[in-house]
C-alpha cells in the first residue's frame, strides 16, 4: 500500500516528469469522484460471545449517505467510489476469519437501494476480552494507491465462558441423575401408596361390624358329650333338658 498525492518532487527543469504528472491528475480526478456514502455494522456487544461458539461479525457499505437504521447495528459515514476494502482486525479472547472477498467495487446506489458486504466469522477461543477495529479504504482502481481511508473504528466485546459440562462422559452424569430422579420418584410414590393403603385398612376395620363368637367346636363322642351337646343347644334355644321328653313313654306304662 502506498500513498500518492499531488505533491511530488520536482524534475531537473522544475517540473514534474510528464508520465507521473498523468498519474497524479489521474489521482486527483478520482478522488474528486469519490462521494459520501455509509458504513454500516455488526455493534460488537449485540454479538453475544460465547467461548467456543463462531458468531458472525457483518458489514455494508452504501453509496449513499444514510444507512438504513437496523437493531444491533451502527452507521458511519466514509468516502467510497471504485474499488472498496473492509478489513476487521481482531486481537485478545478471539479471531476473525473473512468468508467475502476483501475488495469489491461499491457505487453510487441512490436509485437501486444496493449495498455491497462484507462478512466474518468470529472464533472465540477462551474466555475474556476480544478488541475489534474496523477500517474501510478506497483505492484507485485495481491497484494498491489509497485514496481515502477512514480512520479505525474500534470497539471490545466480552467472550463468556462455555458452560460447564461432563465432557466425555457427561452423557453417564446425565444418565445417572436421571436414574436417580427416578428411583427417587418412585420411592415418593410408593411411600404414597403406602400411606393410603394404612389409611384405607384402618377405616375399613373402624367401620366394620363386631365378630360375635360361637360355641366352642365338640368333639369326642358317648352318651356324656351327647348330654353335654345337649345341654348347649337347649341353652342357645331357651330350654333345659331334664331327660326324656314327654310323650316318650311307653303305651303300656301308667300314669
């Protein structure tokens, strides 16, 4: 890159060599040519860095002097024409990686709306603080003669940490824990049940009618337990058993 303005040395006569005074009438002509248009980009807090995670960094640059207004973005004024160069310089917690060419003609777009961009990819590679500076320069033609360079526009952006995880085995913490939010569940669950099933029985046995107890069972045999037997059932009917009942005689006995 090289500066060249209309100041040079003279020649032995006093003048300048005729090749070079071209050259220079040449230079001033195009930067007489050069209009006021706008620069238009990424605000780097709207970034949202992120340790690990690339974020993309966008600029535009219109020929004409008022950029559209867009959130997240901030304008600039630069002086353009011909062959444009967009560089974002980046230093600290990040790097910046150009995905559009670096030059590309921009021009007078008052009738078409157009804007030539640029983009970057912004690697943050820990966490910290990353400085930007943006700079737009005009060069004559094809070639590496500035015409205008607009001083840097620097800014920094803060770089969060990557949030923590397990690493290789993250997925086996994940796995267990939710094994154990489970088993824990259904620990709750069946201390419920439990709970219920206590107070299901204890209502069912409040509410149930008494058991009234029988006469004990009878066993064995001979005239004795008969009499015995007997004498249970006459108690249970309401009657006592004095021996044979009437009308047990026999026709032939007297009264």
């Amino acid at each position: 890159m090289r500066w060249v303005d209309s100041l040079s040395s003279p020649d032995a006569d006093g003048g300048l060599p005729r090749a070079e005074t071209k050259f220079v009438e040449k230079l001033d002509r195009a930067r007489a040519e050069l209009f006021t248009g706008s620069l238009l980009y990424t605000k780097p807090a709207s970034l949202e860095l992120t340790e690990g995670e690339p974020a993309f960094f966008r600029a535009e640059v219109f020929g004409q002097w008022q950029a559209p207004q867009q959130d997240g973005r901030a304008s600039a004024k630069v002086e353009v024409g011909g062959q444009v160069a967009v560089k974002l310089h980046c230093s600290g917690a990040a790097s910046c990686t150009l995905i559009s060419s670096e030059r590309q003609p921009v021009t007078d777009d008052r009738d078409f709306k157009e804007a030539t961009a640029w983009l970057w990819e912004v690697t943050p590679k820990k966490a910290g603080q990353v400085n930007l500076a943006l700079t737009v320069t005009s060069y004559y033609e094809g070639t590496e003669t500035v015409l205008y360079e607009k001083p840097p526009i620097v800014a920094q952006a803060k770089v969060a940490e990557a949030p923590k995880d397990g690493g290789a085995f993250g997925w086996l913490v994940d796995s267990y824990g939710w094994v154990k939010r489970t088993f824990e569940e259904l620990a709750l669950f069946a201390g419920a049940l439990t709970v219920i099933l206590g107070l299901w029985l204890a209502w069912k046995t409040r509410n149930s009618p008494p058991v009234v107890a029988g006469p004990p069972p009878i066993t064995g045999g001979g005239p004795a337990q008969e009499a015995r037997s007997e004498q249970v059932r006459s108690r249970a009917t309401g009657t006592t058993a004095t021996g044979r009942t009437t009308g047990s005689n026999s026709p032939g006995d007297a009264p």
